[in-house]
C-alpha cells in the first residue's frame, strides 16, 4: 500500500470520526456534575458495606480461630 493510499484512507476515516462526534449527545454541566454526585456516594456507601462486612468477618474468624486452637 503507497503512502497515497495510506493518507487518503487516514484522510477519509478522521472525516468519520468528526461526523460521528458531531452526532454525539453530550450531556450538559448540570447533567455530568449531578451523575458523578450519585456516583461518588454509591461508591462510599458501597466501600463502607464492604469495610464493615471485612471488619465483622475478621472479627467473627479471629474469635472462631482463637475459641478452635486456643
């Protein structure tokens, strides 16, 4: 394949791509700023269900562990 060929098809595949950007739905400000607000605290609450089901597990083995070979 020439350099040509390889310009034209770069040429035709960034014409694509602009077109298909254009059609893109952004969301707005107030769209992105509330989604990343809902997901930031669905992340903490989940992070600490997970931080207190690690802490009752270890405590629930540890006492298990030390009531079995201590």
């Amino acid at each position: 394949m020439g350099l040509v060929a390889v310009v034209q098809r770069t040429n035709t595949f960034l014409q694509q791509v602009r077109g298909e950007m254009l059609k893109v739905s952004w969301p707005t400000w107030d769209d992105l700023r509330r989604s990343t607000l809902v997901i930031t605290v669905f992340v903490a609450i989940i992070g600490v269900i997970i931080g207190l089901m690690d802490s009752a597990f270890s405590l629930i083995l540890i006492k298990w562990f030390g009531q079995v070979f201590g």
